[in-house]
C-alpha cells in the first residue's frame, strides 16, 4: 500500500485565496486530509490509486491561472510531493 503527502504554496497568492478556495478542495474531494503540519496525505491506497492521486495533483497545480480570481502573476512556489510505502501492521 502507498500513500501521497503533498505540501504547497505559492508566489502572490494574497490571503492564499488560490490554495485555500481552489487547491484545499480539489485535494479533499481526492481524499488528502489536511494534517497538523500543512502538509495533506492520502490514506493507504494501492499503487495504482496512489499514482492516479499524484498525476491528478500534479495537474491542478500546473496552471493557477485557470481559476479566474486569482493573481495573473501567481506561480508556484514550493511542492513537496513523497510517495510513501505504507507497511501493513503486523498481528
């Protein structure tokens, strides 16, 4: 099982309107859960889920300026994106 951890932020993004309104949804409706550290992690999924997750992050954030209300000059600043081997529990 694998799951994707994802942190962001972004240049000119004022009251981080574009993370908070477009990008934080976009992740919760894919199943990342906000954690205590800003970042977002999906639960255990299979590989195959886990690399669908990451291809569909990776392609909401390429653009900010597809969302109409946010900063022409918006661009990303930082990505951590980890795809984590999530070992099962031993009984």
């Amino acid at each position: 099982m694998w799951r994707v951890i994802v942190r962001i932020s972004y240049f000119r993004d004022v009251g981080s309107g574009l993370r908070n309104n477009h990008v934080v949804p976009f992740f919760t409706a894919l199943g990342l859960q906000n954690t205590a550290t800003g970042t977002f992690e999906s639960p255990a999924v299979d590989r195959i889920h886990a690399a669908n997750q990451l291809s569909q992050v990776l392609q909401a954030i390429a653009n900010p300026q597809q969302f109409g209300d946010v900063d022409p000059q918006a661009a990303l600043k930082h990505l951590w994106v980890y795809i984590d081997r999530v070992e099962a529990a031993s009984a």
